[in-house]
C-alpha cells in the first residue's frame, strides 16, 4: 500500500503557527522579525515552515526559501542564497529585475550566472562585506514593494559565510517588512558548534524570537495516523507507534511506512537507524543500490548524474526511482530534474551503513562523472567543491588536490572567504603527499601559501593568515629565493598592517627590499615598495614615505604593475600634502585616483578619495574636498562598500560641510550612515563630527552620548585623529558646564612632535586650552596662580606645531586672540585679526565664535563706535542663528547688557527658517512634513528614496525635538509652530 505519508493538515503546532502568524502579520505592517525553529531531526519544522510559507504567498507576501547543504560534513558555501536569488530571477520581470539588483547584478552573479549571461567571467575584485550590502540592498528594495517572508532552512549545516550572512540580516533588518524565520536542529548543536554562540547572541536581539518544537503527545500521534491512514488506528497499534517513535513526526511516518510494506508493527526494531534501514529493506535489491548510490552524492542528486555512477540502464533505472518515490525514500526535488532524500535521518543511515570501500568507490565514480561532465550537477551545484569532496573521500590525494585548490578559487571569486580558506588549507595538507605537486594544483606552494593566507584574511581572520605566512617562511627558509621570500614578506606586512602591526611591517619591507638586486625593476619590486610607502604614511615617517611612493611609482610604470602604481601615487599624493602647501602636491593623488578607475581598481579607487578629501580639506579647501568625498561615497555605494569604506568617507564630506557652515546638510549625512551600522573607526569618524555640533548648538546631553559611543567604537586605538577630537569634546563639555579646572586634564599631557598630518586635529585643542585659561582669569578677580604657566605652555607648544594652511592660521589667530583677552590687553586687534584670518579660512564656527568675542570686545572699548560694535554683532547674530549655534544666545545677552542694536535677518533668508528654532535638519523637515500628512515608515522611505531603518531614525530625533511623544502630536506641534506652512 503506497498512500501519501504526509499528513494532510498540519497536526499540533497550534501555539507556534498562531505566533509565526502573529509575526507575519507584524511584519506585513513594517515590522521586522526573525523567528528561530529549532527542533530534533524529524520533529517537523519543514512542514510548519511550509505552513507559514502558504499563508504569506495567501497574503499577498512575497516567499523566498533556501536550504543549507551539507556535504561530507561541510556546507555548500551560500547555498540558501543563491536558491533565493533564482527566485528572484524567475518571479521577476525584467524591468523588476533591473530595479531590485541594480549595480548588483553582475556581482551577484558570480552566485548565479543566469543573472548576467553575458558576463566575460568573475571580478577580481570583491570582499564578503561587499556582498552583504548587495544583499541588503536587494532586500530593502524587495520588501519596497510588498511584505517578504525569508526562509532558512538547517542552519546547523551552514557554511561561515552563510552564517556570517544571516548574522549580518538579523541585525540590520529594521523597519522593513520582513520576516526571517531560520531552521534549525536543536540535536546537532553541540558546545563547539559555530551556530550556538551565534543563536545565544540572537536570542538577546529585541526582534528575534526563538520557537523549540516538542514531540509529538500521544493524542498529536493519534491525530497524525488518523489523518494520514483516514481511519481511526486501533489502540494496540497506537501504543506500538507511540512507543517506538517517541512523538517524533518522521519516525511516525516511516513506522507506518513499514508496516504498509509488510513489517509486523509489533517486531519493528527500537532504535532509529535500525527503524530507517528497515523501510529501506523493502524495496528491491536495484533500489536498494540506487539509493546507496544517491546517497554519497549527498542529500540530493541530479537524475542524469545517478545514471551515470549507478551504471543502471535508463529502462531499468525509471522503474527502480519510481518505487524509490512511491515507497516514500525519494522525492522529486523542486526543479524536477533530480531526487532528494525526503529525510536527511535516512540519508544518513544508509550511508553510515556502507562498507568504507564501498563508498570510496562510490565517491570516485561520482568524481570521475563530473570530471568528464561538470553539467551533470545541474544549475544548483558547486561542481569545483564537490569534486574536491568526492575526489578526498575517495582518498584520490593527486586529484583531491586540484580540485581542492579550484575549489578555493571558486570560492574566494562568490564572496565566500572562510569556504575558500577551509578548501586551501586542505590542498595545503594533501600537498607533500602529492608528487608532482604543482602540475595538479597549477600553482606552486609558495602560491597557494599565499591564497590561503589571503582567504583566511578575507574571513576576517589575519592572524590566521599571519600563522600561515610564518609557517612556510620557517620552513623555507634556506631554499627559497629571495623574489618569492619578498612576495611572502609583502603579504605578510599586509598582516601585519591589518592588525596595526606598522612599526613591525616597515622593518619586515626593509629586510625584503634589501635581498632584492637594487635597480632591478620587476612586479615584486613595486609591490613592496609600494607597501613600505604605505606602512611609512602609518608611522608618520612621511620623508621616507615621500622617497618610498616616489621610487614605487616609477618602478610599477616601467613593468605595467598598475594596481600599485595607483596605490603608490595615492601613497604619495597624501604624504605631499601633508609635508606642503598643496598647490602642485594633488595632482599625483588625483592621478592615483583616476588611474584606479580607469583599471577598474575599486578598493583602491575609495582609498583614494578618502585621501583625497582628507587632503583637501587639510589645506582648507573645503568645497573641492565636499565635491570629491561625495563622488567617492557615491562609487563605495555603487561597488558595495558604503558601511565600510563610505561611512569613512562620508566623514570626509560631512567635515568640511561642518566647517563651511552647512551643519544641517552634515546632520543628516551622519544620521544616515550611522543608520547603516558602520563599526570601528568608521563610526567614530561620524560620531565625532556629530558630537561638535551638538556642542556648539549648546547639545550636551547628545555631545555626550555621541563620545561614549565614539569611544566604545574606537576602543583601545591611540592615533591622534581621533584622540584629539575626543580630547576637544571632552573638555568643552567640561568648560560649558563651568567645570573649568576639570576642563585643564584633557590637555595635561598635549604634547610631543605633531607633523603636518595631524596639526589640523591639535590647532583646535590649543584654542580651546587658550580659551578655558582666559575663562578662568575672567571668572575671578585674583588670579590662578597655574594660569600663566598653562598659558606659556600652550604657547610652547604651538610654536612647534605646523602653520601652513589657513584653518591653522585662523586658530593660532584665536589662540593670540584668547591670550590678549586672558591678560586683557589689545583685544580689539586680536579678535579683528582672528575674525579675519577665520573669515579667510572659510570656518564657520571659529568666525561666529570670534565675531562675538570681537563685539564683546568692542562694548568695552572706548575707541570702538556703538554702530561699529553693533555690525559685529550683528553679523555674528545672522551667522549663529543659521547655524542654530548656542552662540546666538550670547550674543543675545552682549546686546541686552551693551544696549546693541542687532538688525533682524531679512525675511525669507535662511536665518529665519521656522525649522531652526527647534533645529530640525533639512532632511527631517521633509519627514516631518510626510509624518503630518499620516505617511508610515515604509512609505517615507519610498518617497525620499532612503532606507526605512533611516526614515526610522529621522522620526525619532523629530520627535524628541519636538518633545511629543507620538508622530500625532508632532504633526500638532508643526503645525502650532507654524513648521509646515513655510517653504
């Protein structure tokens, strides 16, 4: 009797369908969640998943679902992901299609080639980061349109980059319809399983709700058999499934499958694989051999590919599936082209039951199949990765090898590292068994050395890469010649760089570079010239780093080494910049720049606009520093790199939008990088330009908490770019709350050599230390006996301090300037020349600052007209309040305690922009605009063609501006406000 052994309807799970339902539903209304269903093998999480899956297609959801595969113990790197994006493809029109991939599509590609038939083969260019935000960018535009269900199936079987994936989706999924539901068995995590601390983490995210899969009750059994066998089963035969399967689902299904075959109930083996094999026995002896045979391909395999190793007549192999499916043992998989195991528990058991020899043969011929025919896998398989398994089990090493080594290849080029590195490191330990090495690998060792070294690095691990590099430098050390020694010794500084090893890297180029021919041009050479230039730039050598980049350049122009031409004319654009004026200095940054994507060279092109703008900006040139960071942000978006390289870039434009004055513009630049989550010192760049606005718009309490989490990011770092903020903004927070003497330890320790580089971060602590001194002489009558000391130390040390751009003039203008005004003498000048200069330096901040200490100082001069006191005034008073500074209002009291005239800004010019009384940005204007006509999240997101995680963002700060507690009341106090009746 060959009946459905599925049950019709869903038996049990009332409780947890009911709350997957509530979450589905949750997530139609633009909530996200992640739920996690984990259960023993066969307990039945597919078919609840199924379940969900129905309902959502039944509401209008959009279902995508992929499974994990396991292979010989390994997963298939990003097998679910890839099962998703054919999906996509095959749901989708094509004008749909080009809207959710986007700059995607020939990336992703290198996962499903249908994506770009006409692509010329895999970039060489890419990182895991990379993909992760073409993903979620693909998901965000997805769910742009209607609610979508992600399905993950047997993540205990995922591969790290699948993993690392998923990880990434769980935190970054916000305010987008989404619900992710992930499968998994809870049997198989063990304490050393890599899915276990990654679920332990998960359980604590606020979204994220985990659902564990009982077995079945005796009555959920009784209902189980009742529905399959549409008969109530007698008491005596309940009790016998009961007992044998526990309540485990499958199990109860292959008991009743075995006593339809003819098996005694009563007689029926206890334990599971006995029970497996069972079923199994009862097909014929051919079958028996077709499924043995189908299972060492794995959980699935191509119908054409078991043909082929099975050696079965295709007359004989149809009859033989066909009783395979009947019995239950097969099913057709999804693309009707192959068979899968209805359960992996039976797979399993068939093949733990196989002599040894009997799979090594059986592996060999699955390797030898492929080899004469890769197309036998069908569309979904991996065939480099599964050679490499089939080829090792058959313990074939020779074959093993080149495939391994393929393999990682493959992998490194489909965004998936940590699968290129595990099949690299193999090839490495096949290797000395292996004669003739490097005719099967088609690499030598110091080679394929090198590539795993470089896949352990791309998966986030360089100290394993650094391990690797030793190894081979320890054990070749006196037969390697000096090229390849210098080739192991350029990645390795490249390690070394990674983990802020510099110092380390510098000596390490200079061993290398000394056993290289001198005057000898060839590729090695410029590699590590180019890299010692670049770990010198890190060390602040910048004579050596000058001399370095120069030598580098010429050397890969004369042997066609474009990638490190370009990063060495990058290398040496920056170290000019930083040793001159910048007039002639750029053009070999620039030449770097456009020579990187001309080639093509994307992670050198970001460098190299990030360098660009930062140098640009360091000679004051802020406009032309804004326009290059805006189109090196627009790129890192274009290749995948916005959260990493873009957030570091968006620093470098929202910077001199902070010091022309365009405070609102960069307010919402930071708000929506950080809305992407960026870490490290990506974060703390945008976090540390946002804590000087809040400061100098009078924002503490957000000053505060924007230093904290700068701090939290940057951790134990120590390069004075991002501890001198840190510096600044503490002790401002201290002078502001009239803690003056606390205000002094910042800056107790400013001190030692500052070069060019960093002289533009330490200017604005001088001014400040001047500025808390002059703030005490001011606050007492009698003196403090450390003022003056301080006051010649500041002094001291802006002395050796570089002044050759003109935001350095304008601060030591301020630091004179703040002197004068401690020992109140000359004032007037001293602020008219920092007014000046500031003016000149095209500083925003720093000329309101001085243009009020220039009017405080005039109300008290004689020589000084009341007119003349009243233009300052005035013109500080128009700047301020464009810039919704805190200045404002001290100017405001100067006027009231001088008696001043301050003219009021003309109508309709920014200054009196209704939003700036409450300083809403421009970009939450238009929200709150959006919010008080009843738009959602989702829909604000779709109107401004931003994130809805970002639209989030944004209608949080209007409401704490607005101090409302709900998007109802702040469209009322808009309104009241008059905030949306002016344009």
């Amino acid at each position: 009797m060959n009946r459905e052994l599925v049950s019709p309807v869903l038996v049990g799970r009332r409780t947890e369908l009911g709350r997957l339902r509530s979450l589905l539903d949750q997530a139609v209304a633009g909530e996200p969640h992640v739920a996690l269903v984990a259960g023993e093998a066969g307990v039945g999480k597919s078919r609840l998943v199924q379940e969900v899956a129905r309902i959502a297609r039944d509401s209008g959801a959009r279902v995508l679902v992929g499974g994990c595969v396991e292979l010989g113990g390994e997963g298939l790197p990003l097998a679910p992901l890839t099962d998703m994006l054919r999906a996509v493809v095959r749901s989708s029109s094509s004008e749909e299609l080009d809207r959710c991939l986007g700059a995607a599509r020939l990336p992703l590609a290198r996962l499903l080639p249908e994506l770009s038939p006409g692509s010329s083969g895999p970039a060489q260019e890419g990182s895991p980061t990379q993909l992760l935000e073409y993903v979620l960018g693909l998901i965000t535009r997805l769910a742009a349109t209607r609610p979508l269900l992600i399905v993950v199936e047997d993540l205990h079987w995922a591969d790290r980059s699948t993993l690392d994936l998923v990880a990434f989706l769980v935190q970054t999924l916000r305010e987008l319809g989404v619900l992710m539901v992930l499968t998994y068995r809870s049997d198989e995590m063990h304490r050393r399983h890599p899915l276990r601390p990654l679920v332990t983490a998960w359980e604590r995210v606020r979204n994220t709700e985990r659902l564990e899969l009982e077995r079945f009750t005796r009555a959920e059994v009784a209902e189980q058999l009742n529905a399959i066998c549409e008969t109530t089963p007698s008491p005596e035969f309940m009790d016998v499934v009961f007992e044998r399967s526990q309540g485990n689902a499958f199990l109860v299904e292959e008991i009743l499958a075995a006593t339809d075959s003819g098996a005694d109930p009563y007689e029926l083996p206890p334990s599971l694989r006995d029970v497996l094999l069972a079923r199994t026995e009862t097909v014929s002896e051919v079958a028996q051999r077709i499924l043995r045979t189908a299972a060492v391909a794995g959980p699935s395999v191509e119908e054409r590919l078991l043909e082929v190793v099975a050696g079965v007549p295709e007359a004989q192999l149809y009859p033989v599936l066909r009783e395979s499916v009947e019995h239950h043992l097969l099913v057709v998989d999804e693309a009707g082209h192959g068979y899968a195991f209805r359960h992996a528990l039976t797979r399993d058991a068939l093949y733990d039951d196989m002599l040894p020899g009997e799979r090594a043969r059986l592996h060999a011929a699955y390797g030898a199949a492929l080899s004469a025919d890769p197309t036998l896998l069908g569309e979904d398989g991996n065939a480099a990765a599964t050679l490499a398994h089939h080829w090792y089990a058959a313990l074939d090493l020779p074959r093993a090898l080149s495939a391994s080594v393929q393999a990682g290849r493959q992998a490194s080029a489909a965004f998936a590292p940590a699968e290129a590195s595990r099949h690299l490191e193999r090839a490495l330990q096949i290797w000395p068994r292996v004669p003739d090495a490097i005719e099967g690998a088609g690499v030598d060792r110091i080679a394929l050395n090198i590539m795993a070294a470089e896949a352990a690095f791309g998966a986030g691990e360089p100290n394993r890469g650094l391990f690797i590099l030793d190894q081979v430098l320890a054990e070749t050390a006196f037969d390697l010649d000096v090229t390849r020694r210098a080739e192991l010794v350029e990645r390795r500084a490249f390690m070394l760089r990674a983990l802020s090893r510099d110092r380390e890297a510098v000596r390490q180029l200079q061993d290398a570079l000394a056993l290289l021919p001198d005057g000898e041009a060839k590729p090695i050479r410029a590699m590590v010239l180019a890299s010692l230039a670049n770990s010198r730039m890190r060390t602040d050598d910048m004579e050596g780093a000058a001399s370095t980049a120069r030598k580098a350049v010429a050397v890969a122009a004369e042997v066609g080494a474009v990638a490190q031409q370009a990063d060495a004319l990058i290398t040496l654009g920056s170290v000019l910049a930083y040793l001159g004026d910048g007039r002639g200095e750029l053009a070999a940054l620039r030449e770097g720049v456009e020579l990187a994507e001309r080639h093509g060279l994307h992670t050198v092109s970001v460098r190299g606009y990030t360098n660009l703008s930062d140098a640009l900006a360091m000679l004051g040139r802020f406009a032309e520093a804004a326009e290059v960071a805006r189109a090196g942000v627009a790129l890192a978006g274009r290749v995948g790199l916005a959260s990493s390289w873009g957030a570091m870039i968006t620093g470098n434009l929202a910077e001199p939008l902070v010091r022309l004055g365009r405070w609102r513009e960069a307010l919402d630049l930071i708000t929506e990088s950080l809305a992407d989550e960026p870490s490290g010192t990506f974060a703390a760049t945008l976090l540390l330009l946002r804590a000087e606005i809040h400061l100098w718009q009078g924002d503490e309490e957000g000053a505060e908490r924007d230093l904290r989490e700068a701090r939290r990011h940057f951790g134990d770092g120590s390069e004075l770019q991002f501890v001198t903020p840190m510096r600044y903004i503490e002790a401002e927070l201290a002078r502001s709350r009239g803690r003056l003497a606390e205000a002094r330890n910042p800056l107790r320790d400013l001190g030692g050599p500052v070069t060019g580089a960093y002289a533009r971060y330490v200017w604005p602590l001088l001014w400040l230390g001047m500025r808390i001194e002059a703030d005490i002489a001011n606050s007492s009558p009698s003196p403090d006996s450390d003022t003056a000391g301080e006051r010649d130390r500041l002094y001291a040390l802006a002395r050796d301090v570089p002044n050759t751009t003109p935001s350095a003039h304008g601060y030591a203008a301020m630091v004179d300037a703040e002197a004068a005004r401690l020992d109140r003498r000359d004032e007037v000048a001293g602020w008219q020349r920092a007014v000046d200069t500031t003016r000149a330096a095209a500083e925003a901040y720093p000329l309101c600052y001085s243009l009020f200490r220039l009017a405080e100082a005039q109300a008290t001069d004689p020589a000084t007209s009341a007119d003349r006191t009243s233009a300052t005034a005035t013109e500080c008073m128009l700047l301020a309040e464009r810039l919704a500074a805190a200045t404002a209002d001290d100017i405001r009291t100067l006027a009231r305690r001088a008696r001043l005239r301050i003219a009021p800004a003309p109508a309709g010019t920014a200054a009196t922009h209704p939003s700036l009384r409450i300083r809403l940005t421009d970009r939450e204007f238009e929200v709150l605009g959006l919010v008080a006509e009843g738009r959602s999240n989702g829909q604000i997101a779709a109107a401004l063609y931003i994130s809805p995680k970002t639209a989030s963002v944004h209608v949080s700060n209007i409401l704490t501006k607005l101090n409302a507690s709900s998007r109802t009341e702040a469209a009322a106090h808009a309104h009241r406000l008059g905030l949306l009746t002016t344009a």
